[in-house]
C-alpha cells in the first residue's frame, strides 16, 4: 500500500500541469503495457525509491471559480480526512487570493503534513515575490515551476520524507474492501453481513485514521473487511460527488487484496464504476463484481443475467477474467456466495506455481505457437518462473524480450490463465533477457 498525496488549490493555479509532469513519465509506461486509458486524476508515482499515490483534487470539480467556492471546503475537508499528505498549490503570479486564505485556514488546523507549493516561479523575480505567501501562515513553501520543472524537486525531497512509513500488515487476514458509487448497496451489504451491531462498534471506533479494518468470523469466513464510505459515511460530505467516492475509493482499494465492487443493476455498470474498476486493477488487486439489487430487475430470465455480463465485460477489456455474482442484499440473494467468491479470489491471488510445473504446461504451448518474427527476428523463450511478489508475476526468459509484442503477452497471459485458474486477478507477463 503505498501513501496518497492530495494537490489542493484554486483552478488554474497548475495543479494539472504539476501532476501531469509528476506521473507522466510512469503512467507512459503502463498505458503502453495495458492499452487502457488513465483517470487523468489520479495516478502513481514515485520519488527517490518512494512510492505514492497522487491525486489531483481539482480534477474533480468541473464548473466556474464560484461553484468551486462553495465545493472547496469540502474538498479539501475530504482530502484531509483521506490522504496522507497535502500538497496546497497557489499561484505567485495572481498572488495572495481570498479563496487561498480560505483553504490554508483549513489547512492550518491539520495535523497531517501540508506542503505550500507556489507554482509559476519560472524566474528569479518570481521568487522574490512569492515571499508575500508567508501571510497564508502555512510556514515554509517550496517555489516551483511545473512548466520548467525548477524546484519541484525540492518539493518532492520534502514531500517523502513526510510520508509515512508503508506499515506491513498487521494481519495475515485477507482483506477485503466493498467499494463502488453512492447508493449501489455497500453499507446495506456490510451490514447484513457484519450485523448491525458491528456496524455501530465500527462507526465509533472508525473516528481513528487506523481503524480502518473491521475483523469478520462467521459461517467459515474469516478476513478483514476494509472500512470504506458505507461504513463511516457521515452527513459531513455530500454523498454525490464523484470526487468523493474516488477518494473513498482509492483508500479503501489501497489497504485492500480484494474488492468487492457493488453497483445497482438497475442503474448499470457505467463509467464511474468502470473507473474504479481500473482503480483496482491498476494496484494488482483482486476483483469480484457483484451486481446489487437484483431484486428490481424484471425479466430475470436468462437473456437478461448475459445481456448484463456481456455489458460489463465489454467495459472492462482486455482483463474479462472475473467473477460477476447478480446479488440481492435485500432478500440475501448470493452475499455468501459473493464472499465465498471473493475469498477464491484471494487464494488465486496468493497462488504461487512452482516452477517445474509452470514449465511443463507452458513450453510446449510456446513451442506449438511461438512469438512471431518480429523485424525478422526470431524469439526463443527458454522458461518461465513466477516472481515472488504478493501478486502474480511471470517472467518469461528469452534472447530477444524487446522483440516480443503485446499480443503475444497477451497470449502467455490467457494460457495462463486457461491452466491455472486466475480468475479475478490481474496478472502481469515480463519478458526478460537471458
Ligand atoms: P489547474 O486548474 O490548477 O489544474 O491548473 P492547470 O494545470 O490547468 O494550469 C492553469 C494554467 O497555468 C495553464 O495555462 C498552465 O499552462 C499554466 N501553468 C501551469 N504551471 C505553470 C508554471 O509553472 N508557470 C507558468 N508560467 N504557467 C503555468
Ligand atoms: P451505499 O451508499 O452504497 O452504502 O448504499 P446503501 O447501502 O445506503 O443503499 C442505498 C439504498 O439502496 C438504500 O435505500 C438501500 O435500502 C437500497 N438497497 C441496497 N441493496 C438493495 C437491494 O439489494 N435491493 C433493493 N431493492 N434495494 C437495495
């Protein structure tokens, strides 16, 4: 689990340009990896050996600078309460805005790190006047230009050695984590399954940042479900803003080794679920999909159930490799099935294959279909082995892993799949010199 950082501000003060430089250079990568499309919100990156998260809270508010007035604080309010560490971006050359003081007023009530980044100092001039931001009394600031790339640096030195240790696991306990847009069921689903008393217990305790897990035995199961907005949501934020599941969301997901993504079948499996779809699959994390409410939806015969797993399958290509379970929390409909779902999930997961075994079912596939010439190349892939990381990897050790494409990954990724059952995991394939 890596830490999340929020950039806060006004619009227009940089904040995109600053996060679009800090995760380009890594995003560039994946996407050409995965062909997906990134939240341009949201993203990873990386300094000094540190990992984190980033997310620009900004994105989230579409609309004129007054609509933004009324949303800040409960932006800002919301990036307090979830992320590790706050980025405050203003901007030297309007100076000193009212809607600044605003939101380092709420900052400075925060015991959690805030770093006041000045944007737009492009030139030694802009540096002298950024000194005016002392009046935020926010304390030091790091004068940056996200356009030139001067003294984001400094603020990122700064930024990770503020952030928290990655903490190891407390619990060998699967975890898992309900996520997914207002109103799709979540705290209903949790609810039934914990009991309501849980639930008040959780809600309580919940106030600390650390409590997030709420440990679940009962009926065989045994894990830590991951406190997520059905738990502790409160009247504090508004509930529609995608903004806020986002936030929600991308906590949860971290912390978790399975998501359960809960949507309401008769609203459908629309973009904002699909973003957190790829939320999930982007940190390697198991997925379950449960379609809620299916208790409303006529027509239950069985056009319909494939009708709506073809939709969704659609929407989350290439990786279609996961369970889709139609629920009901309301009559119970599958929530056990759901969890027993999601605990298979979880073991496939953790599944590690040894490397005899890999490569008896692999070489010959590779043999009987070998990459393709590629610039008249030839690739010899001599074997296998899974790395040992929490999530399954495999490396495949040949002579020329710069000419293998990714249809060809892609190929290795299904038979592997086809052989041992990944179902619900993302897997990655690497090639590698040997
Ligand atoms: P956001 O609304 O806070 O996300 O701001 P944007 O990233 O969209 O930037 C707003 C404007 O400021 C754009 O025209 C950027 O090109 C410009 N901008 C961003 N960073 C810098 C900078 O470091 N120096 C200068 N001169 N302009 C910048
Ligand atoms: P959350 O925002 O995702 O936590 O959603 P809630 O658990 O608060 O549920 C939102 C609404 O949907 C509530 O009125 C629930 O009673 C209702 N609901 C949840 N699950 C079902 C279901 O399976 N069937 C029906 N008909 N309603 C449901």
């Amino acid at each position: 689990m890596s830490a999340i950082v929020a950039i806060v501000g006004r619009p227009n003060v940089g904040k995109s340009t600053f996060f679009n430089r800090l995760i380009q250079r890594r995003e560039a990568i994946v996407d050409a990896a995965s062909g997906v499309t990134r939240d341009r919100h949201y993203g990873k990156s990386d300094w000094n050996g540190k990992d984190f998260s980033l997310i620009d809270t900004g994105g989230y508010v579409v609309g004129s600078d007054d609509v933004f007035e009324k949303e800040i604080d409960k932006q800002v309010e919301l990036a307090i309460e979830e992320a590790d560490a706050i980025i405050f971006m203003v901007d030297v050359e309007t100076g000193v805005t009212g809607m600044d003081e605003d939101v380092a007023k709420l900052l400075r009530r925060v015991d959690k790190p805030v770093l006041l980044a000045i944007n737009k100092v492009d030139n030694a001039k802009r540096a002298a006047d950024a000194v005016e931001f002392y009046a935020l009394g926010l304390g030091e600031y790091y004068g940056i230009s996200s356009i030139n790339g001067s003294g984001t640096g400094e603020l990122l030195d700064a930024l990770v050695e503020v952030l928290p240790e990655k903490k190891a696991d407390d619990s060998e306990l699967p975890r898992f984590a309900v996520v997914g847009r207002p109103n799709a069921g979540k705290s209903s689903f949790i609810n039934a399954l914990l009991g309501q008393e849980r639930y008040i217990v959780t809600d309580i305790a919940g106030t600390t940042r650390d409590s997030m897990d709420t440990k679940y035995n009962r009926f065989g199961f045994e894990f830590n479900l991951v406190d997520t907005a059905g738990i502790r949501r409160k009247a504090k934020v508004k509930e529609d803003l995608e903004f806020y599941s986002v936030m929600r969301s991308v906590r949860a997901i971290e912390h978790s080794d399975v998501c359960l993504i809960l949507f309401d079948a008769t609203r459908g499996f629309d973009g904002q679920v699909a973003n957190i779809f790829w939320l999930a699959q982007r940190n390697n994390k198991g997925v379950v999909i449960l379609v809620n409410k299916w208790d409303l939806v006529e027509n239950k015969e069985t056009n319909t159930l494939k009708q709506y797993t073809q939709d969704i399958k659609q929407s989350i290509e290439p990786f279609v490799d996961v369970p889709i379970i139609f629920i009901s929390v309301l009559t119970k409909q599958r929530i056990y099935k759901a969890l027993e779902t999601a605990v298979e999930v979880y073991k496939n997961r953790s599944k590690k294959i040894k490397t005899r075994k890999l490569n008896d079912v692999m070489l010959p596939i590779i043999q009987h279909t070998p990459p393709p010439a590629y610039k008249d190349k030839y690739v010899k892939i001599k074997y296998v082995t899974q790395l040992p990381t929490p999530y399954p990897q495999f490396a495949f050790f040949c002579n020329l892993p710069q000419y293998v494409r990714e249809p060809y990954k892609r190929f290795l990724e299904n038979k592997l799949r086809e052989n041992f059952d990944f179902s619900g995991v993302p897997v990655t394939v690497f090639m590698r010199k040997k």
